[in-house]
C-alpha cells in the first residue's frame, strides 16, 4: 500500500519573505538545484538497505532507483558512486549506458544485470547516498556538459507478519545543471583538472602526472565539478554547475504533534549530505566538519534556534538534534514545548575559509505519521557564497 505525503503550509512573514527574495533572482541566472526538472549530476541522498529479519522492529527495508534519460538525441552514459553514510566511504561504482528515452531501474539490494548494464549489489546492510554523473563516454568517464538525466528513489518498507504490509515513501533525486551555455551533440566534456601538484591546471587522463607535477612533486588529475564558484581558488573560480543552496526550509510539524485524522503521532526525519565530495578510488575522503545551524519559527512566529555538526552524512529525527533518546519532549523541535501543530526550520551553513572545499549540503525529509512514512524534497532559498568540490576518479570493478 503506497502512502502519499502529507505537507503543511503556513504562510506567515518569514515566508513572504522568503518568496520575495527568491523572486529578485535576475532573469536567466539559475540559483537552484533542481528535483523536478533534468540535470548532469543527481544526488540521491537517503538510500536504506535492511535486510531479514529487518532492524529492531522487525521491519525490512530496500530502495528502489529509477534513473532515466530524457534526451531523443542518442545515447547517454552514467557514472554512479554508492556513499557509505555510516563509514564515510565509498562503496562501489559502475557505470551504465542509457538509449534514447531509455528508462532504467533496479532494488539497491539486488542490483542490476541485463545485458551491457551490470549493476552491483550494494551489500547486506547499508544507509548511505548515491551520486550519479552524466559523463562523455564509458572509457574517460569525464564528466559532461549535458543536462539529460533524471531520477526518482522509493524507500520500500515491510512490516512483520502474515502477509504483512508494504510502505512506500519516494522523492525525486536533487539535480544539479552545468552552468554552460546550450548543449551540443555528442555531449563536450568538463575539463580535467589537477587536484594536487600543479593544482588546478588542466590535465587529460586520470592520474596524468607529468601534467600535475609541480617542483618536482607529482600531482594527481581527476574530474572536478563545481557546484559554483569561489574566489581565489585555483579549482573553482568559475562554476561548471548550479551551486548548493545557501538556506534550506523545511515546512514540518513538530514531532509527537497528533495527526487531527489518524490520531496517530507524527515525527520528521532530515537527511543530511554534504556537496562536497571526493570520491575514491585514488582520491582521500575531505576532512570537514560543518556547522549547521537551525532557526526554528512556530505559528506565532516566536523564533528559537539550534545547531549540529555535519561530518559526512547525518539521518536524525528532528526532536533528536538538540536532545537525547528519551528526552525529545524537550527539543525544540517538540510540540509540548513549541505549543502549535506546525512551523517552518530554516537550515545554514556556517562557511569557513578555505578555498578548496565548500560547506554547502543539500537535504531530504521524511514525515511519519505512526509507522506510515512520506519522503518530500525541500525548498532552498539563494545560493551559497563559496562553491563546492565534486572530485572522483573512476575505476570500474
């Protein structure tokens, strides 16, 4: 039985707000991933695998994929990397080629082998992301400057019992678009770019170091995305694609708020991953720990506040971000001390100094009311002041 989502809107100052600053946006300039429209680098944030006999209240989970190309000009190749969110560490990547107007799909759990597209299980148990990249060809595996992908995920949930119950709870994968101008045919390729020694020169071949040697070092090329730009940086200084969001807002109820249909309590999940991303094989994992600060609004438009720190992935119940288990009746983020059903959370960054990595992440939410789950992308408002890194070499297993 498939759930629908349920949302809550509440138009108050601060969303007036928001909607007139997203409305002085200049004509032409785009500040904003994208869910609904088609992109070159998807980003699925929540991937759940848990097998027989499930997690501790005997539910079993897997994640459906669906990845398509919406272009009818030809063929179109993908590279895709699993994230480990509880490791921090790449799982596996693979690459696949896509027809025409070619749909695919596959369960996280199985994977994929149909032909020329082999697509790996991820393994017994993970949570995690995955990340895909519209690329030139399958042997270079450069990153290219199209926008033909799009993607949705389904978080597939079954009770315990006979014959039990399937929930469903599905989002659309956030896209980021290449800033450059109209899309040729076949698809030209982001330059690489040498990501030490030489850093930011460009280079040809993945791990080319006559290119990236500098005083005698050997340096290291790979494919650089940046999720827009950063002043000074010898990588970054013009965008390839749409940056990450300087704000993320989150319409939610507050937890343990009573659903006034079902009678049934309701709780919010946030999905954190960071844009950031270096992606082994051959690359080290970015040492980074983001500040993340929270402005919590009720329905009287009373203002309260928290923070948490982002490493590489974070999944946590709201109430949980500022309280421990079995004290979520004091968070913030709890009715009992919000008083009112429903709020809106307006989620920051706080930026740091550097010049080679950026702070920006992107986030999901999933609303339970009870044990029923619906999963919801989330609004972003302006754009981050520094650009963030997507740094990968590819090898395929």
């Amino acid at each position: 039985m498939t759930r629908h989502g349920w949302r809550v809107i509440r138009v108050t100052r601060v969303a007036v707000l928001a909607a007139w600053l997203c409305a002085m946006v200049a004509p032409g300039v785009r500040a904003f991933t994208t869910s609904d429209g088609t992109a070159g680098y998807l980003v699925f944030p929540k991937i759940l695998v848990e097998p027989p006999p499930g997690d501790l209240n005997g539910v079993r989970t897997d994640t459906l994929i669906q990845l398509s190309n919406v272009s009818d000009a030809g063929l179109r190749y993908v590279h895709c990397f699993y994230v480990d969110g509880r490791s921090c560490e790449y799982r596996a990547n693979f690459s696949i080629e896509l027809t025409r107007g070619q749909p695919t799909a596959w369960r996280v759990s199985e994977g994929l082998d149909a032909g020329a597209t082999k697509i790996p299980p991820v393994g017994e148990s993970f949570q995690g992301e995955l990340k895909c990249v519209e690329v030139t060809n399958p042997q270079t595996l450069t990153a290219a400057v199209a926008q033909d992908l799009k993607g949705e995920a389904t978080i597939l949930r079954v009770s315990p019992g006979t014959p039990g119950s399937v929930d469903a709870s599905s989002y659309n994968a956030i896209g980021f678009r290449p800033v450059a101008g109209t899309q040729s045919e076949p698809p030209a390729a982001v330059p690489l770019k040498c990501i030490s020694g030489n850093v930011g020169a460009v280079c040809t071949t993945p791990g080319d170091d006559a290119a990236c040697t500098k005083d005698g070092k050997a340096g290291s090329c790979a494919s650089v995305l940046c999720l827009g730009q950063t002043d000074g940086s010898p990588e970054c200084a013009v965008a390839t694609h749409d940056a990450c969001p300087r704000t993320v807002i989150l319409n939610n109820f507050f937890d343990d708020a009573v659903d006034p249909v079902a009678q049934v309590p309701i709780t919010t999940r946030v999905t954190f991953v960071p844009c950031t991303e270096s992606l082994p094989p051959g690359l080290a994992a970015e040492p980074r720990n983001t500040l993340i600060q929270f402005l919590v609004f009720n329905e009287f438009e009373q203002r309260m506040s928290a923070g948490t720190r982002l490493q590489c992935y974070k999944d946590v119940q709201l109430s949980r971000i500022d309280s421990q288990p079995g004290y979520e009746k004091s968070s913030i983020f709890n009715v009992n001390v919000q008083g009112t059903l429903a709020g809106q959370t307006r989620m920051a960054a706080v930026s740091g100094t550097e010049t080679n990595i950026g702070r920006g992440f992107v986030a999901l939410a999933e609303e339970f009311h009870g044990s029923a789950a619906a999963a919801f992308n989330l609004n972003e408002q302006a754009i981050s002041s520094k650009g963030d890194f997507v740094r990968y070499q590819a090898v395929l297993e």
